[in-house]
C-alpha cells in the first residue's frame, strides 16, 4: 500500500530538536538584550564620542599641557547634543583621570600589600560591600594559576572583610571543556572548599565570556541585591581597563535603573601581562565603545589595537611591583 505523505519518524524528531535550539538561542539573546541597560548614545552624538575616546588614548600616550583643554572641548561638544550624555563621558573621564592619569593611583597587590589597608579607601565590612572576581580562560576545563591566584587574594580580601559578600563571574571558557564547567564555578568551589570561605556569601555569574561581560551580567547581580561597593579582583595589568567599564555601567545604571554602586577600592594578583598593559587603554576604549555601540565606521577611526606601535603611556608598567 502507498503511504502519501506519512513523514519520516527521524526527520520529526530533528525538526522538534531545531525548533527548540533556535527558541533556546532566540530565549538567551533576548533576555541578554532586555536586561543589559539600554544605551542612549543618540546618531548626532557617535562621533563625538569617537573623537572623545581617541583623545583619551592620545593624553595617556602622548600627553601634552593642552590635554584638560582638548577633552574639556569633547565634553562640551557632546554635552550640546545631550545633557545626560555628556554625563556618562564625564563619567568615563573621571575615572580615566583617576586610573591612567595619576601617578600616585595605587594598585593594592595580594601578597604584598595588607587588604585591611582597603578601609581607609572606601572598603566596607558589611553585607553592601561586594568584592567582584573577574574570571579568566579556563585550560582543559580547569582554572589555570592566574585564576587561581585571582581567588586567593579575593579569599584573602574577604578575611578582611567577613561581612562583605563576593561576586564570582566568568563563564564556560577554553576549548578542552567538553562538561562547560564555568569560571565562576570552579571559582566558587575553590574558594569554599580550598580558602574556607562560606558559600552563602558566594553569588556567581556564569555566563560573562569578556570584561565587558564581567561587567554586564555582575551588575545584575549587584543591583538584585542592593549592593552599594564593589571592589574588583583581578589581575594587575587588568584592573584599570576593568574599573573603566565597571565605572561606564554604573553611570549607565544610576541614570536608567535608579541605582548607584561605587566602586572602591582594588585589590590584585600581580601577574607578568606587559604585552596587555602595553595595549590596555585601547583595550578599555575599545570596551566602553562596544557597550555604547558606538557605529562600526566611528570605531575604525579610534586608534588601532596595534600592539607594535603602542607605546606604554606616561607611568611604568605595574607589573614592576610599584604601586603605579
């Protein structure tokens, strides 16, 4: 007997599995965009950002005794567009000043330097205070040293804060991690069952696969709780360009959510990264554009990631082991 348009029982099977896959990817990407922070950045305004942010580069690079005019003008030319806009950029240029352009901006190093020192900088021992511990790639499915250095002076750091709580992000990072473990899940188990510390006071993102996504998806988690501090812990090549994009998303959150964290203090793993430090500020540019998805054609005219060509700015590496 014929049997017209009777499927194949596989083909079903394979269709329900792709209908679900697509829902699941079209689930994740929506939920991404509904809860990262709208950005307001209008049209008229792209390109004095673009012209803003490579001004950052430059003064930190090649500094000159125009620099405070120069940016001073940028500010002014986006806040003509938009009062709340030139908000955000004076906030990114606040912090650029604090992080790159002073000399005595100090980096607190694990092993080095006593964590209790953080109080007189605005760490607090209470349940307001997060400390925020930035992933990094995982090999064969584990944490690496650097990592696991991270976690330590965070361990070390929340000994001297007991009532503060911490903040784990990272996700399944690495390409030899056939069971996805994630960054901030090993993190998490490492801290609780090699440091001792208490797993109620652990949160975790595991999804962040960048910094900027550290900085993203931890500020959920931030503003859920009421957090008001936060201190970043990562590696020392990496904490300015961290606390850049820390500092752009919590303007972004004061002036869309409401709510307002500061970011205090830092405490580090000091790790050997001079090829990163050499690049870091066009790193951190780079990252602030991505999250105010700033036009493809306005990041082109921002200075390259050119390792080559860049030259380390105007202080020395950190990696010295001096407080830069």
């Amino acid at each position: 007997m014929e049997r017209k348009g009777k499927k194949h029982p596989i083909l079903m099977i394979l269709a329900v599995v792709l209908v679900f896959a697509a829902a699941a990817v079209f689930a994740y990407f929506a939920l991404r965009a509904e809860r990262t922070p709208k950005v307001p950045i209008c049209e008229d305004n792209a390109k004095n950002f673009g012209v803003f942010l490579s001004d950052l580069v430059r003064v930190y690079e090649t500094p000159t005794e125009e620099d405070r005019r120069i940016i001073e003008a940028d500010l002014e030319a986006i806040r003509a567009v938009r009062e709340d806009e030139y908000d955000i950029a004076r906030a990114v240029w606040d912090r650029w000043q604090a992080v790159y352009l002073d000399l005595d901006y100090r980096l607190f190093l694990y092993e080095k330097d006593d964590p209790a020192e953080l109080a007189a900088y605005g760490v607090e021992n209470s349940a307001d205070q997060a400390i925020v511990i930035l992933g990094y790639q995982l090999a064969d499915g584990e944490m690496q040293p650097e990592l696991v250095c991270r976690c330590d002076a965070a361990a070390e750091l929340a000994r001297a804060f007991p009532e503060a709580v911490l903040v784990c992000s990272g996700g399944a990072t690495g390409k030899n991690n056939p069971q996805k473990h994630t960054e901030a899940g090993l993190m998490k188990a490492y801290l609780t069952e090699a440091c001792g510390i208490d797993a109620s006071r652990i949160y975790t993102d595991e999804k962040a696969l960048t910094t900027v996504d550290n900085a993203i998806y931890t500020f959920e988690i931030l503003e859920k709780h009421d957090m008001r501090n936060m201190t970043i812990v990562t590696s020392s090549y990496h904490q300015r360009r961290s606390q850049m994009l820390y500092s752009l998303l919590a303007e972004l959150y004061r002036q869309q959510h409401g709510y307002s964290a500061a970011l205090v203090g830092n405490y580090n793993c000091k790790m050997d990264g001079s090829s990163i430090y050499a690049l870091d500020d066009r790193l951190a540019v780079q990252g602030i554009a991505g999250i105010l998805d700033l036009p493809k054609e306005v990041v082109r005219s921002m200075p390259p990631l050119n390792i080559n060509e860049t030259p380390t700015g105007n202080r020395d590496n950190p990696e010295s082991g001096d407080a830069a």
